[in-house]
C-alpha cells in the first residue's frame, strides 16, 4: 500500500513545495494536498486555534485539520533556520508540537528539524533523516533530494524569470485548481528579472507595474490576500514580487541598514521594499502583512519609515486578518491606482 503524506496547502508550502513533493514521490509517497483556502477552512482553524494566532497560522489549522483523515502522515516540519543569520517565526518552531495538542494527537507527524544554524546539520542531512522516518535508506533519500532540489531550482528559475508562482506551479504540477492566471511575457527589468503580466486590455491600471511584496502564504493565498493578484490583473498591472530578486540585491540591501533583519523571509522582504522604494523599476508598492504578527508589525515600520525618508516610489500598506472585508480593500486599492495614475500623467513614473 502507498503511503499517503499529507501537506497542508497553507504557510511555507507557497515556497517550499517544489522540493518537498519531489522528494516524497520520488521515495514512492502519494503526496495528498489539501483544498484550497475558503471560509470553512478559516472556520476550522479559528475554531482550533487561540484569538491571538494571526489569520496564517489560523488557516494552517484549518487545512491541517481537513487532511487528519485523507492521509497516514502530516508533513509539519519545524523551521527554525535554513540560512546562516536567519530565524523564522517561532510560531513555525512549534507548529508539530501545537497541531498535536490542538487534535489530540488525531494523525502521526512527519517533523524534521531544518536548523543550519544552532545544531549544524545540514539540509541534506535534515532530508537523509526524513527519508530514513519513512523507512528509506540513505543512497535512496540523498537521490530523492537531489531530484527534489532541481525542482525546487526550476521552480525559482520561473520565478526570476517573472512569472508568478501560482502559474508556476500550475506549469510544474499541473493541479486540478488554482487561482487561474492568464499566461502573458514578462516585461524588461533593469534588475534583469520580469514581472508577471496581466490580462491585456484598458483596465484602470493603464499598463502599470506594482511590486507585491510580503510573505508568500499572504501573497499567493488567494484567500487569505483576498485575491489581490487577480484584481490587479484584471486591471491591466503588471506584478513584480520578492521572489523575483536574486539573493545578491537583497544582500547589498541588507548592508544599508544599520542592523540586520534576522526573520528569513522578513529580510527579503525588506531588501525588496528599500531597493524598490529609491528606484523606478515598479510604479508602486503594495506591502501586505498579517495582522497580530509581530515580525509582519516590525517589517511594516522599518519600509514606512524608509518610504517617509526619501522614497521615489508610492508605497501603501495592507494588513489583514479574518475579519477583514474585501469592499475595504477595494476602496484602499482604487485609490492608490487613481494617484498612481496620476503621477504617471504628470510623467512620474517607472522607467
């Protein structure tokens, strides 16, 4: 019989899916996903979760919970640090421990520890171990990983390229449903990257190019993001997002501060945000983040401040939790377009 490894469509799995998926299947595991996020997740999460957990990790609960009887094993690994420097979330270092005490221990957990930093064990090692859970010797994981992270390499190379990761994803593991992005070339960047093109036609957007930037389980669940990317679309923008950057603009960002942003992701995010801000590579910059997220709070204050400094680029913030409404955002959205349309009137636009 098959093992069924569950993977909740939810949090890290916006990136890391790729060479996840890959290793499983290529150790002879049926990869079960869960559904895309709706109310009714969001409802299971809420109902499993504390009020203070913010909308993300509330709606990981609830596609935990919708996997519990669809597989053998719940793949909830626990990220601490997978570059040297970084942390993530410590919500994310105790995620197996507190999906355990949330469901009673309803379903087994695969939870391999990803920490280059405090344990010094490697990914590969940390992959040879998981391998080794599911009864898999070492020649067959380390082959597995391999496979798995060219995958996760033809997957970042989509992504330079411009092209959103949704559609990437569609294109790499051809699922049943996603956020149906129209495939469009991507336009000329001086960082040498695109960004993702939407629908042609005279949407308000007039042919605009906006960055996105935030954490990807707040960007490309469109659920949770209260499908920003295809409003956007829809009205003719072209996107740009923090994973189209190459580690090297990120790095030379993280000089100009005067410490160091030590979140994985929030690090991205803000040499994003700073690089684009004094630059006219986009027309705009839209920053979402979660609400009753500490880091999220922190990475808001540090791009508005930068922004209020001397910035060349409009920037306008967004945060969201499980009571926010889509006519307010809206609201908040046609009116930053109407004033980027406005500068670009008055010729104050990208290049």
């Amino acid at each position: 019989m098959t093992l069924k490894i569950g993977i909740p469509r939810a949090l890290y799995y916006h990136k890391f899916y790729p060479i996840w998926h890959t290793f499983f299947t290529e150790l002879g595991a049926e990869v079960v996903l869960s559904q895309l996020s709706d109310k009714n997740i969001l409802k299971q999460g809420s109902d499993a979760t504390v009020d203070e957990f913010c909308l993300p990790i509330k709606v990981f609960f609830g596609h935990v919970n919708t996997l519990l009887k669809r597989c053998d094993l719940l793949f909830i690994p626990r990220l601490i640090s997978t570059e040297d420097e970084t942390y993530y979330c410590p919500k994310f270092f105790g995620l197996p421990d507190m999906v355990r005490v949330a469901f009673n221990d309803a379903a087994p957990i695969l939870e391999p520890t990803f920490n280059v930093k405090g344990e010094g064990i490697t990914v590969e090692e940390t992959f040879v171990d998981l391998g080794r859970s599911i009864l898999k010797g070492k020649r067959e994981s380390i082959a597995a990983y391999k496979k798995a992270v060219e995958k996760q390499s033809g997957f970042q190379s989509m992504v330079n390229d411009g092209m959103i990761p949704t559609e990437a994803y569609k294109i790499l593991f051809h699922p049943s449903a996603s956020n149906k992005l129209p495939p469009s070339p991507p336009f000329n960047s001086p960082l040498g990257k695109g960004g993702y093109s939407g629908v042609k036609g005279g949407g308000k957007g007039g042919g605009m190019k906006i960055a996105l930037i935030g954490h990807p389980y707040n960007i490309y669940d469109s659920f949770v993001s209260m499908n920003i990317i295809k409003k956007l679309m829809e009205r003719n923008i072209r996107l740009m997002t923090k994973e189209m950057f190459s580690d090297d603009i990120i790095k030379e960002e993280m000089k100009k501060l005067r410490r160091p942003v030590y979140w994985a992701s929030g690090r991205e995010i803000v040499g994003a945000a700073n690089h684009l801000l004094y630059s006219t590579e986009v027309d705009g910059i839209i920053f979402i983040g979660a609400f009753q997220c500490g880091p999220d709070s922190l990475l808001k204050t540090l791009i508005e401040k930068e922004a209020q400094r001397n910035s060349r680029t409009p920037l306008l913030t967004l945060s969201f939790d499980e009571h926010s409404g889509e006519a307010g955002l809206i609201t908040r959205l046609e009116a930053f377009l109407d004033m980027l349309a406005i500068r670009k009137r008055r010729g104050i636009a990208a290049s």
